[in-house]
C-alpha cells in the first residue's frame, strides 16, 4: 500500500518528524534522520556557501511513498542515484545514473519511493546567479548549449539523465569519503562540485559536436522529414515501420533516419516513443481508462514492457500513477 503526499506535506511532516542534529556550530552543515514511522536513515544538508548546497541521503523506507511535486521555478542541480538490493549495504561505489538540471520552470511531476530498498543520493543545488558569477565573462562567448543552462524562470529547463563516467564516479567517491572538517572540508567538497560541473559541461559538447557523415537537408527533406513526424503523430497505435513511413513521404531510409536526428534531435522511435508515453499520462489523469485500456489506446500490447517504460520515463508505476491520479484535489 501506498502514502500519498504533497511535496509540501512531506517536507513538513520529515521536518518535524526528524531528529535534526548539527555537526558545526554555524549550522551549515545538519543531519535529519528519518521519522520512525517512515524508514530509516539520514539525510545530511552541508551549505558550501550562499546559493550552493550539497545534499546525500541514504535512507531505507517501510512503505511505498507517492509525492506530488509542483510546478516550480529550478535551480541547476546534479543528481547521483544508487539503488541496492534490500537489506544490501551501499558504499557509493557505482552510481546507477545521474541527472542533470539547467535552471528554469520544472513542470509538476509525481515521484515514487519504493519500500524495502537502500537508496544513496547525493545531489547539489546551484542557483542561477552563483553559476553566472563562477563562470563570469566566459558565458557570453561560451557554446550556445551551455548559455541554455540558465532559462528564464517561465522557460522550461534543460535535463538530461545518463550513466556517469568513471571520472565522475571518482568524484562521487570523494565526496562521501571526504577526510577534512570544518572550512577545509567545505572548500574541498566545492572544489568537487565544480569538477562535477566541469566535467558535465565537457560531456555536453562532446555529444552536441557536429557528425560530419551527417547528410546536408535541403529545404524538401525537411518538409518530408516534417510529413513524417505528422504520420507518426497521427499512428501512435499502430506505427508504420521505418522503411514504410520513408516510402510514404518519398525518401529513402538512411535520410530519414539522420535527417529525423538533425531535425528534432532525437530518433523517430525516440519521438513516438515520448508521445505514446505523453499520451497513455493523458489517458489516465482523465480516469475513464485503466492501465491495460490506456496501455492498448497507443499499441503497447505487452503489460510488463509499458509498466517498465512508464516507469522509466515517470519515475513512478503506472498503476500507482492511475491510483494518485484519481485522488480527490484539494
């Protein structure tokens, strides 16, 4: 069974729940363990300095937790994420995935905690204006996709999730293990912080580099590539395949493929993929379809292969999406 909360429910109710202790006497760095009746573990909060904190949270929940997140402005945020087995003890050693966040409006999202695993996060918050001054001048004359970081706060943000590099995982390591108390120890872990940046913003323009065996589009391709997307938006239950839906709006295979890419920047899988998705989310907050009814609506016939991809994509089941949805707001 399930607890449902909102974000700020839950904040409140750990706040208070929680026995906060202070590790210096200025409080820039506090522990709060978890409510008894919630699981067990901690989550430590160290402030490196104005607009810029550290947070790692190793915790272990007895029951299923559901949290609504509203719409919100964001700052930038870096995100490790480990996941054990139950009962396992975690060292921080492999960092599952991270996530990254440029600053801007974070759409309202509902996130699920599963009870009976071990969970180690570390993740920083980093506001907009300390990004500006670390970076200084050189944001002007930096890549257009690194000045995208930093988004109005009505403009949706940049994310993106992957698995971290060993380099990373070095750094993450540091991080927990770090030998220093006191100033020491906060220099040290900022020091960590902007490496992490660093070597993000390092994997940002590798993957945005130009692929030069990419074909030049001339302004008919991208008019068909623009066909093709409407096809697919048109067929999210029964898509043609690759090779059909090149035929049908006359080009071959290979230039769709790459022309899809450059266009939109993502495969067209990828794009009815996100819109199948988007879709069976639309169908379930309407309460007239359950799961295998919203699931068969955009052709996903096989039950345990959507639920692993609403997972992934949602961050929660679609049964418990369905249940949440159905919640009576205030």
């Amino acid at each position: 069974m399930s607890i449902f909360f909102s974000q700020s429910d839950y904040l409140a109710m750990f706040r208070e729940g929680g026995n906060q202790q202070q590790s210096n006497a200025d409080g820039s760095d506090k522990y709060w363990y978890y409510p008894t009746h919630l699981g067990r573990g901690s989550i430590r909060e160290i402030k490196l300095r104005e607009g810029l904190e550290l947070t790692i949270a190793s915790y272990q929940l007895y029951q299923n937790l559901i949290v609504e997140i509203p719409e919100r402005e964001h700052p930038l945020e870096y995100e490790f994420t480990v996941i054990g087995e139950h009962h396992r003890q975690l060292t921080g050693a492999d960092a599952e995935n991270y996530f990254f966040s440029g600053s801007g409006l974070a759409d309202k999202s509902v996130n699920e905690y599963l009870a009976g695993w071990q969970v180690l996060n570390v993740s920083f918050h980093l506001e907009p204006d300390l990004f500006r001054t670390w970076i200084g001048d050189r944001l002007e004359q930096a890549e257009t996709i690194i000045q995208e970081l930093l988004k109005d706060l009505n403009s949706v943000r940049y994310t993106h999730t992957a698995t971290p590099t060993v380099k990373m995982q070095t750094a993450l390591q540091q991080i927990l293990y770090c030998p220093y108390r006191g100033i020491i120890q906060q220099i040290y872990l900022e020091s960590k912080v902007w490496e992490l940046m660093a070597l993000h913003l390092e994997q940002m323009l590798q993957n945005s580099s130009p692929n030069l065996t990419q074909p030049t589009l001339k302004p008919d391709d991208i008019e068909r590539i623009h066909h093709a997307r409407e096809i697919l938006s048109q067929c999210l239950c029964n898509p043609p395949s690759l090779k059909g839906l090149a035929r049908q709006v006359g080009l071959n295979e290979f230039t769709l493929k790459q022309g899809f890419r450059q266009v939109f920047g993502t495969t067209a899988f990828g794009w009815l993929h996100h819109h199948r998705m988007e879709r069976v989310k639309e169908l379930l907050e309407t309460g007239h379809y359950n799961v295998t009814e919203a699931a068969r609506e955009v052709g996903f016939s096989n039950r345990g292969h959507f639920a692993a991809s609403f997972r992934k994509k949602f961050g929660v089941n679609p049964k418990a999406y369905s249940l949440f949805a159905k919640q009576p707001k205030d």
